[in-house]
C-alpha cells in the first residue's frame, strides 16, 4: 500500500475571546479544532461533514498553514509543514490548494478572470514569459469548462457555478497534488452542483489529485468522497469508508445526520423523520460537556459516557470511531 501523501497528527486549533470592559477584562479558550487525526493518499477524496460551527473550516485553514495550529503536526509527502518557517511553507503552497465556498466573494472583482487564474503564475514564476502565462490560463480556463474567450471578462459577467470554475482553475494553476475544497457548491443552485461534482471528480482522475472536500451536506459528500470524516464541536466523532457509513454508521451523531438526509420519497421520509432524535443545537464552545462531547444529545447515553472521554479507536472494520457503545449499537439504515 502507497504512503500517505498527508498526515494529520492530533491537530488542535484555540482562539481566545476576550470579554468585559477595562477592568472586568476576561479571556476565554474556544477550542475550534480538538485533536484531529487521519491520513490521506494520493487519488483519494477524504469528505469533512459537521453541522455548522464543528471546526471543519479551521481545520483546513490549519492545514494549509494559513492559521497556526497550537498542538500537532501536518506531515506532507513525509515533511513536517508545521516546523516549517513562513518562505519554506510559502513554497509548499505550490502543491497544496484550496477552493472556497463563496464562489463570487472569493474573486477579485477588480480583476478580469484571465488575471485571477494568472495570479499564482506570476507570483511563483515572476519571470515566466507573458505568452507562456496566457497560453497556461487558456488551457486552465478550457480544462474546467470555461471558453478561452471569456479571459478578459469580469467576475459580474460570469454566473455563480462560473466564477466557482474560475476558482478552480486559479486553485489549480500551479499543478497542486492537494485541494481542499471548503464548502465549494454550498452557494449554488443543485442543478450546478452536480456540474461542480462532476467537474472536480474528472480533474481529480485527469491529474491524480488528493482531495478534501468539506460540505454540511452528507448527499453531496456521497457522491465524491471515498472515505468521510464526521466532526462535532472540533472532534472526530467517526472515520469510515463511505459505503460503511452510509450502510451503518458507527457513531450516534453519525447516525443523526444520515437522517437528516432529504428523502424524495414522501411517505418514507415521514417515518424516518419520526425516528429522528437529533434535536437542539451545539452546546456553548466555552460549556463544553464532560466526557463525551455529544452525550447531552444522545439517547444511547449511559452513566460512563458522562464522565469518561471516548478515544477514537479503530474497529475490525477498520474504520474509526470515538463511542463507548459502538460494538453494541445497530445503527444501520
């Protein structure tokens, strides 16, 4: 089996709230990412699912070095990102890359699409020839669907899933062997984000790329991921296979959000919704519960689960789960 291209080790990520006026000032820890691991291997799709606020986000961000994580290690191709100092890391950006959710805000509008695609080129290549760098954006503009005569319009000009390719080919100017994609389609129409899925799983063959793909949206994960990581308020809750997770889940929040899943069928969708238990929010990042961190809302809870942490640990299956009841429970769909 190859090695792993990526290599997430116990990542933690905290920012400090400062409350109260001059003299009652308070400071509080919000742990947004709490000890995540996994791997990751070339041609592979990892999906990040959560409910808004999980971390999923600094997650990335903290992987691609763009915030200091305050515990772990990023390990790329072997070499440790996080010891890295700021020309060093700057350089690793080649190969890794990110697409983000608001496919518009994300554009410069200033900015004809040409410029914005060209823009990695010329910041690592400050000397490649002005035709060599046209000829590359035309190419990358073709490769994600784009018409090479649109380089001189302006993002205004292009529809929401347009300016999203726009992003794409910036993110992959560079030829990356990483893109995280942080909620790429949640901004668009269905129709499109088929389209957008598409696209990015034909890349993915096309160039051999490892992929992250960060998403609330658990049907959409289905259809690109080959394995899901499932997080809750910073933590891995489950890592499986994605046929395995959607088959049975191992988790109880991994299960509450299978049926959360929009259902066509009217009558089916009624009775699943009915067994549905995942109710109220997250608990306050600064009342963080004991134990395990879903156990206030879980109706399998039992006397331990309040008071001992679960580790993740790793299943026959091979899949990973962080549950004390996880041999017990049939949470299969």
């Amino acid at each position: 089996m190859s090695k792993p291209v990526l290599r997430v080790q116990d990542l933690a990520v905290t920012f400090t709230s400062t409350t109260g006026g001059l003299l009652q000032r308070r400071e509080r820890q919000i742990r947004a990412v709490d000890g995540i691991s996994f791997e990751l291997n070339a041609g592979e799709t990892l999906g990040i699912v959560g409910e808004s606020g999980c971390g999923k986000s600094t997650l990335a961000r903290a992987i691609l070095g763009l915030i200091s994580p305050n515990r772990g290690r990023v390990q790329w191709m072997g070499e440790d990102l996080t010891g890295l100092d700021e020309e060093a890391l700057r350089q690793k950006r080649k190969q890794l890359q990110i697409v983000f959710q608001d496919p518009v805000a994300s554009l410069d509008p200033r900015m004809t699409a040409g410029d914005i695609i060209a823009e990695p080129l010329w910041t690592f290549y400050p000397h490649m020839e002005r035709l060599q760098v046209e000829e590359r954006t035309r190419g990358m503009m073709k490769m994600v669907g784009l018409l090479p005569n649109q380089i001189n319009r302006y993002p205004h000009e292009f529809s929401g899933g347009q300016c999203q390719r726009i992003g794409i080919a910036r993110a992959l100017a560079l030829n990356p062997r990483l893109l995280i994609c942080d909620e790429p389609v949640s901004a668009l129409d269905v129709s499109i984000q088929a389209q957008i899925i598409n696209l990015l799983r034909t890349l993915q063959r096309k160039l051999g790329l490892a992929l992250i793909f960060i998403a609330h949206d658990l049907s959409v994960v289905r259809h690109i991921s080959n394995r899901v990581l499932v997080m809750y308020m910073g933590q891995a809750m489950e890592v499986s296979a994605k046929a395995d997770l959607y088959r049975r889940p191992l988790h109880p929040y991994s299960n509450a959000l299978m049926k959360s899943v929009p259902i066509p069928d009217p009558e089916l969708a009624r009775r699943v919704r009915a067994e549905s238990w995942l109710t109220g929010d997250m608990p306050s990042p600064f009342q963080r519960p004991r134990g395990c961190i879903f156990h206030n809302r879980c109706p399998y809870r039992i006397n331990r689960c309040e008071a001992d942490v679960p580790a993740l640990r790793r299943m026959e299956s091979g899949d990973w789960v962080a549950c004390h009841r996880a041999e017990e429970l049939d949470l299969s769909i």
